[in-house]
C-alpha cells in the first residue's frame, strides 16, 4: 500500500452542502478524520447533525462538495456500497429486528462479513463458525444471558446495546453512532460509554450526542455544527474553552 494511501484520512469533507429544495441544511462543511480517532459531532437541535450523518453513510446524496472513505469518493454509491468501503452507522431511532430473537439479529448483522451472501440453500443453524461469531459477539455486548430473547424484549438500553453490535458486526473500520445513550439513565449511560469505547478499540468512531458528559468523555476531537456550518473542531479542552462554542452551545447545555 502506498504512502499517500496511509495517509488519507478515514473520513473527509469538502465544501459539502445539503438542499432540500431552496433549504439549504449544510452548508460548506469541511471536516477530516483521522483513521483510530474517535470523533463527536455536536450542536443545538436543528444544527444538520444527522443530516450529515445521511450524508455520509449516503442515505442521502449531496447537493455538492465531495465525501471521501478511506481515500475513496463516495460519489452515486448506494448505502450499502458505502458499507462495503468500511463503514457501519446506527440511527438515532433503534433499528433492530424486534421478532427475531437477540442471537439471530446479531447473526444476521455477521452474515455479510462472513463470506455469506444471497443463498436460500445454507441453513443458518449447521453454519457452526458463523453461530460461534455472533455467540462471541453477545459476550461482549453483555446479552448473552439474552440470547433466545426476542429483541422486541429487551429493556431500552439492550436494544441500543444490540444495535451497536449489529453495527459492528459487518467487521467495518468506521463506526458511526448517532445518539447512542439518548433516553439513558445514568447507570445505562455508564455502561454504553464502557461497550462504546470496548467495541471502538483500534477503529474510527463517529458520534451525534447531546449528552456532554460522554462526549468530553469519550471523544478525542469534538466538531460544532451550528446551522449547518462547522465553527469550531478541536480537541474536547479547546471546544470547552471556546467562547464562540459556549455561546453557541454549550452556554446554553449548561443552562
């Protein structure tokens, strides 16, 4: 691999901007993120924050600018292409398979990364290193205890804990999360910050979160989204002492 491949950041923005219709949602962000950094995006509600994350797992396309994974555009690439490139996201509502039981969502999440594609013939239940993967995976979200639950059965914080792992599951070196421990408690807030920064060892972590208390905690490089606008991107002691992001934000937090 050349140097100039080493080198290329895990994700990059230029001049990227977000129209719906006349609306302009993101405007002219440019934003670099090394490989292994974990990286928050923050800012007051409205700000375009998972606006942006549809825009760089390509759930949305942009109106202009580039996106860049691992050095390579993401320009007309399908979601699913995207993931193909590395890159794994959550979504702020939990997305899990409520009827199936906790062991087979996390399965399903391994099936591609497993070297397992559309195949009507393979049963699941004989494919004995694909069911020992998704095993060793519950072991580390802490739900092994849970295995045969239907997910639809778990408590809130189980499931985002499930969600992570299904993100994680595919093997992808980009992990974005966004609002992990929305509508947490303190407790369960502690132990998804714990699973977070277990499951993001050695890989790029992205995250959308309100709570600052895992942001300052977690991230070793904080983005301000503001009205669609960057104004501010620095590492967590930087963005505490800046007095634009206070006025802006985090003033109001702490309000």
């Amino acid at each position: 691999m050349s140097t100039i491949a080493l080198q290329a950041p895990a994700i990059e923005l230029r001049d990227v901007c977000k129209r719906f219709g006349r609306t302009e949602i993101i405007r002219g962000v440019n934003l670099s993120i090394s490989r292994g950094e974990r990286h928050a995006i923050i800012g007051p509600n409205g700000a375009g924050k998972t606006t942006l994350f549809n825009l760089i797992s390509g759930r949305f396309p942009i109106s202009s600018g580039s996106i860049t994974v691992d050095g390579k555009s993401t320009a007309n690439l399908a979601p699913q292409e995207i993931n193909r490139l590395g890159l794994s996201r959550s979504f702020q509502i939990t997305s899990i398979f409520p009827r199936m039981t906790v062991f087979e969502n996390i399965r399903c999440g391994l099936l591609w990364s497993q070297g397992y594609r559309y195949s009507f013939w393979n049963l699941l239940g004989r494919q004995k290193a694909l069911n020992e993967a998704a095993d060793q995976l519950l072991e580390r979200l802490k739900l092994s205890d849970r295995r045969n639950l239907q997910a639809g059965l778990l408590s809130y914080a189980e499931q985002r804990a499930l969600e992570i792992g299904i993100t994680i599951a595919g093997g992808a070196e980009i992990i974005l999360l966004d609002e992990p421990t929305a509508g947490m408690s303190h407790s369960e807030t502690d132990s998804a910050v714990a699973l977070i920064r277990s499951v993001s060892e050695g890989k790029t972590l992205i995250m959308v979160e309100h709570d600052m208390s895992v942001v300052f905690g977690l991230a070793d490089r904080i983005t301000v989204l503001v009205y669609g606008e960057v104004i501010a991107s620095d590492a967590p002691a930087a963005i505490r002492g800046n007095a634009a992001v206070q006025e802006a934000y985090l003033g109001t937090v702490a309000a």
